[in-house]
C-alpha cells in the first residue's frame, strides 16, 4: 500500500531566548505566577530580520538535510502558519524560492495552532493521490508580533519557531511506516474565544490576539480526547500501543489533562512548552524534531500528533515512524 511516510525533521527558533524573568521588567507577572499556570519558563522572540518564512526555510533546509533528500526533488510545500510575512503570496511560495525547488505546489494552511495537523493531512492525501512524491510540510510563526504586551494573560503564553518534516510516499507493507490515520475538526461556533481582532477585510490592521483562557482550556481537554480516541479507533490500535504523543504545547495543564483521560503516563508525552511556550502551528514539528534529535522517538515507534487551535480546529494523526 502507499503511504506518507516521515523521512526526516528539522526545526528553528529565533535568536533570542527570553525567560520568564525577563518578561518581569517588562509585564506585570511574575516567573512564579507563569510556571504554575502555564508550565512555560521560557520562549524565543523573532527579532530584526527573522520572519515566519526565514524560520520555515531554515526548518526546512535542516529537514531535507535529515532525510537526505534534495530541495529540487521536493514537488510539494505546505506551509501552516498564522502570521504569514504578506497577506499574499503565500509564505509557502516564498520558501519554496528560498529552497530553489520551483514548479511544484506551494501553499498556506490557516489553522492557527491544529494547522500543522491540517497540513499533515492534506500533505498525505495529496501524496496517496501522487500529486506529489515528497513533501516538505511546516509550522512556522512569528507570534510575538501579533502579541498584546500590556495584556499579561497572553503575552507571556506565546513564542516564535518553526518546525517542518519531510514526507514520502511510499509502497510499504501493512505493518510498515507511515502514516496511519487522520482525524481533523472544526466549529466556528466558538471563534470569539480565541481570535485576532483584525484583518484586512474587516479593520484593515493585523490586530492583536485575543483569548479566553479558562473556557479555552476546557474545550480543549474535551476535543483532544475525543479526536485521540477516533483516530485510535480507525487505526485499530488502544492507548497502549502508542509510544509515543507529541501535542500541541499549549499548557503543561491541558497536557496533563488530555494524558490522564486517555490514561497515558505522563512519561509518554513529550513535553517543550517550557522551553518553548506556545509557538502555534510550528509547536507539534517542532517538539517531534526535538524528541527524534534527542533520541527518545527512534525509528519503529508509534507516534500520536495531536492539537486544538482558534476556529476552533482540532486534530490527531497516528504514525508509525
């Protein structure tokens, strides 16, 4: 059968690391009241000259260089992210540029946080179909600019980076690598509690973002569980199979949360937000890069992608590495 499988990973994060304490002489917070709500002790801030397409191109380069694969040969980008460098063209086509792999597809997924899962999904149908042969997909955000630094609530959740992996179809056994199955949803029902307050057909302006923490959080442990259960369900496989999950590193909260009703051990989790914080589409890649470099997800494992973001939109994606 064909299948996408995952070849390789890389991922980027700006320059400059701020901690916690560092953001106390600018916001009122403390590190104390961050780590005990959020988990997050640090993130990384986009600074002059590093933009969402830069961190997606230098994830990308160090992807292919990972599964030994050429820019040229890439026929497929999709790129998620929610702070694009223009309105259009699509971050994608600028990266795609960057790579020197003209003439394939290239395109942008808006799925705030889930957008990686969205792009996963939609990179792995395309391959399946053979639209493509391989396929970079990436999340990539510069969130800090999108950021409200006198609301004390949100600015000190979110970070910038980028995370992308290589994609390959192949023809592989049953039992063999690939992906296995996807589950994606959305409910527009409640955007207001988790939106941007601008855009160019309504203000005019970027605007800023705006979020409802508590009512945020509660969505998401139920979401998260129960898309995790349908894709266990479609892959025939129980929470005791799985390796490994790579979240959304949203809240070290909701990643307890989501783990204890599934009834995974915590020790299955990986977990970045603390040094990370929230980094949007770019937080799923970039966690997976950094397990795999790390050595804690090898070849063979069974991995669990899942994450919720504005919309909403939300999703899981099983794989067997």
């Amino acid at each position: 059968m064909i299948r996408a499988v995952i070849t390789g990973s890389g991922s980027a994060l700006p320059k400059d690391c701020v901690t916690n304490a560092d953001l106390e002489a600018r916001v009122d917070t403390t590190d104390e009241w961050i780590v005990e709500r959020t988990g997050i002790r640090q993130r990384y801030i986009a600074g002059e000259g590093e933009t969402t397409s830069s961190l997606a191109t230098d994830a990308a380069r160090k992807a292919l260089a990972d599964a030994g694969v050429d820019a040229a040969d890439i026929g497929l980008i999709i790129l998620a992210t929610a702070t694009p460098d223009h309105t259009f063209p699509a971050t994608a086509t600028q990266v795609q540029q960057a790579l020197g792999c003209r003439g394939g597809v290239a395109f942008d997924v808006a799925a705030v946080c889930s957008g990686f899962l969205y792009a996963l999904g939609t990179a792995e149908s395309l391959l399946r179909t053979g639209m493509a042969k391989k396929a970079l997909v990436i999340g990539a955000e510069t969130f800090s600019r999108i950021l409200d630094w006198e609301d004390r609530t949100t600015c000190v959740l979110f970070g910038d980076g980028a995370g992308a992996v290589v994609l390959e179809a192949q023809d592989v056994a049953e039992d063999g690598p690939g992906i296995l199955a996807t589950k994606l949803h959305a409910d527009g029902e409640h955007k207001d509690l988790l939106y941007v307050d601008g855009g160019p057909s309504t203000t005019g302006e970027v605007g800023k973002l705006r979020m409802k923490g508590r009512e945020v959080f509660r969505h998401a442990v139920v979401n998260l569980a129960e898309v995790l259960g349908e894709v266990l369900s479609d892959a025939s496989v129980t929470a005791e199979d799985i390796d490994w999950v790579v979240p959304h590193q949203a809240n070290a909260r909701i990643l307890d949360a989501t783990a204890r009703k599934l009834g995974l051990p915590p020790e299955k989790v990986v977990v970045t937000v603390d040094q990370h914080a929230n980094t949007s589409a770019a937080s799923v890649p970039l966690a997976f890069d950094v397990a795999r470099k790390d050595g804690r997800i090898k070849s063979g494992d069974l991995v669990m992608f899942e994450a919720m973001g504005g919309g909403f939109t939300w999703g899981a994606s099983l794989a067997r590495l």
